[in-house]
C-alpha cells in the first residue's frame, strides 16, 4: 500500500473515531442503579396521618423502593425509545473507507484506497416513522405513569405495615397488662381455693387465662419482628427501629368526585397504552405503501448507481428509491392484523382500567363509613367499660364487690380496647384503600 493510501486511510479512521457520537459517560462502565435512580417531585401520596415518624419514613420508602427504582429504569429505556424513533426520521451519513491491493501475480503488486461517503434520508411520505416516534412517545408516557403507580403503591405499603407495627405494639402493651390482670386472679383464686370458697374449675380457668395473656405477648412480639422486617424491606434497609407510639389515626375521607377515575395512574397508563397501539397501527398500515428514499454519496458509489448512470466510476452520486411490496405472501396484511389486535386489547384494557376504578372507589368509600361506624362502636363500647370498671371498683370499696370481681371488670376493659385497636387498624386500611383506589388522594 503506497503512504498515500495509507494516509487516507488513516485519515478516515481518525474522521470515524471523532464522530461516534457517544458522550464520555456512554463510554464509561454502568454506574449502580440504586444510587443514580431517584424519583423527582414530591410523592403522589397526599394523606397525611399527623404521625412524625411515618412522615419521614414515607420519604425514605419514596427515595429508597427497588420497585420504584425499576419503573424508573423503564422510565429511562422508554425515553431512549423514544430518541431512537426520533432518530429514524434524521438524515442519515455514513463515512468509511475502501482499499484494495492485489497484482497480476506475486512480484507485481498494486494498492489502492479512497474515502466514501454515503447520506441517505427516507421520506416520510404516509407517516410511518411518525407513528412510530407517537407510539413510543406514548409508550413513554405510560412508563412515567406506571412511575406513579409505583410510588403510590410502596407509600400505602409503608402506611401498612407501619400502622400494623404501631398495633403489634399496642397488643404487646395490652398483653402486659392482661398477664398482670390475669396473676391477680391467679393468685386470688388460688387464695380462695385454698379457703374452700373456689373449686378446681375456677382454678383452671384462672391458670388458661393467665396462659392465652402470655402467648399473647408473645405472639405480638413475633408479629413486631415481622412488620419491622417488612417495613424495612419498603425502605431498602436491612433494619428499621420505631420507637412505641399510639396506633395512627385515620383522617376524613377526602371529598370524591367524577374526576378521581381518570387521575388513577393505571387510567392514565391504560390510556397512554391505547394511544400508543393505535400509532402502531397506523405505522403498519403507512409500512404496507410505497417507500421513498434519497441517498447522496461521494467517493467510490454503489455499483448498481454506476451501472444506472452507464459510468465505470463516480465521484459522486445522488439517488432516490421508491420501493413498494408486490407479493410478501401477506405478511403486510398480517402485520396489520397483529397491530389491529393487540389496539383492539390496549382499548378493552382501558375500558376495564376505568370500570375497575369506578368499583374500588367504591368500595373504598364503603370501607371508610364502615370503619368509621366501627371505631365509633368500639370507643362507645370502651367508654361503657370504663363506667363498668369504676362502679366495680367502688363496689369494692364499700364491700359490695370482691377482688375478682375487680379482675372480671379489667378483663373487660382490656377486651374493649384491643376492639378499639382492631377497629382503628381497619380504619386505616380503609383509608389506605381508598387512597389508591383515587390516585393518592
């Protein structure tokens, strides 16, 4: 090869280097995903409980969330997607280099290069790169969407398992004072056996309340270690401390209107969705027409443009192709089927994504009057046993009532609050539910 063509070529190398267009970043190894990806704007989730400590954790199970963080990975392939289709619509260039070397036999030997240079622009004649930039700008959209979904979905999470560990706490707490209820009847049974005044069914049963007290309190401390567990799974820790606090207390169901359907993130996803098959469809059908392409070169030119233009060689050419199908054994008409099909399902699902709405709105607002009517009960219930308690304990007093009398009042006192938990537990759910069933309102 002649230094020259060496140059030549070494010049088109250097041309090529320069124009790969990959920033330094592209170049580099995959940097970790946990710490890059992070939601933007504030959280979705809107009800507030009053609680201080749920408060911040809801902004670290918000920032911190694998499952987050993989709709934001989504989230990012859509909009490369969508660059890609962006692309296709551009002009297209091509550089390289062409050399050769060869002779009529071993001691006579020739060499030669020379730079090529080939553009190319397809034009867009019935819209199909369009549609296909549409169809991934909406495929794009309902990752965003599905982002959403995401955050609301680890918030009510955290609210749940939080409200559950604030209630194994409290039934920790409850069960501690049930044991100690239940060794003042032991030991007053156990008394008044020994005067002849309680039989052995009286003892045993004092002995089995003492014992479901017991497993009580453990049974609660298990259920903690689980709810710490699963909370500190939401929050992407490996541990999570929350010190004792009263079990949360669930606001007013906000104001529901017909607008709270089409807020849900699933709505707007299925919609987006819907959107993005019909582009594709219209894509198929733009694909199955003729297609238009021009195509500039310098430098050595495809030799089907040479024998074109009845030259051996070519400095430079420019050439436009129009194509179309005559027989694909069809595959064109298939492919429009399938784009047909599958916006047909994009639109069904859509329908549904809005019935579904409807019905767990709902439900949720049924959950909410139900739980509310059932905390009501339950403090009515818990003031009626404190009234109880106090009469007894009077009773007591004046001699009308003896100690186990007493320990039978307590018993039903505790009874009542741990409704009153249970009841403040579901109101919660309820309140969660309803929630997500309006898009974080």
């Amino acid at each position: 090869m002649t230094p020259r063509a060496r140059a030549v070529l070494a010049a088109v190398a250097a041309l090529l280097a320069g124009c790969a267009h990959l920033e330094p970043a592209d170049l580099a190894p995959r940097t970790d995903p946990t710490a890059r990806l992070k939601p933007q704007g504030a959280s979705p989730w809107r009800v507030e409980f009053g609680d201080p400590e749920l408060a911040v954790l809801l902004r670290e199970a918000d920032a911190g969330s694998l499952d987050v963080k993989i709709a934001l990975a989504r989230v990012a392939r859509a909009r490369a997607e969508v660059a890609e289709s962006h692309a296709r619509r551009a002009v297209g260039v091509t550089i390289g280099g062409e050399a050769a070397g060869g002779g009529t036999d071993f001691h006579d030997a020739r060499s030669a290069a020379a730079p090529t240079f080939e553009a190319a622009y397809e034009v867009d004649l019935w819209g199909r790169l369009a549609r296909a930039e549409e169809a991934a700008a909406h495929d794009g959209a309902a990752a965003e969407d599905d982002v959403v979904a995401a955050r609301l979905l680890v918030a009510a999470e955290t609210v749940r398992a939080y409200a559950a560990l604030r209630a194994e706490q409290a039934a920790a707490e409850a069960a501690g004072r049930r044991i100690v209820i239940a060794e003042r009847g032991l030991a007053l049974t156990e008394r008044r056996n020994a005067e002849g005044a309680a039989g052995p069914a009286a003892l045993v049963a004092a002995r089995n309340a003492l014992a479901q007290a017991q497993a009580g309190l453990a049974s609660a401390q298990e259920a903690q270690s689980l709810q710490r567990d699963r909370l500190a799974n939401l929050l992407g820790r490996s541990t999570v401390v929350v010190p004792n606090g009263p079990i949360l207390a669930a606001s007013l169901a906000a104001p529901v209107g017909a607008e709270v359907v089409a807020q849900r993130p699933d709505v707007h996803a299925a919609l987006s969705r819907l959107q993005a098959a019909d582009a594709r469809r219209a894509q198929a059908v733009a694909g199955a027409r003729p297609q238009f392409q021009i195509t500039a070169l310098l430098g050595a030119p495809d030799a089907s443009i040479a024998t074109l233009l009845d030259a051996r060689a070519l400095a430079w050419a420019v050439a436009g192709s129009l194509t179309q199908a005559v027989l694909d054994g069809g595959a064109a008409r298939a492919r429009v089927h399938a784009a047909s099909a599958e916006a047909d399902v994009a639109d069904l699902q859509y329908r549904k994504a809005v019935i579904t709405g409807w019905s767990e709105v709902r439900a949720a607002l049924i959950d909410v009057v139900r739980a509310q009517r059932d905390v009501s009960a339950a403090q009515t219930a818990g003031e009626a046993a404190d009234r109880a308690a106090r009469v007894v304990d009077l009773r007591r007093r004046e001699g009308l009532a003896d100690g186990l009398d007493v320990v039978a009042a307590e018993a039903g006192r505790a009874a009542t609050q741990d409704q009153l938990q249970v009841a403040r537990l579901a109101a919660v759910e309820a309140r969660v539910h309803l929630a997500l069933a309006t898009g974080g309102l």
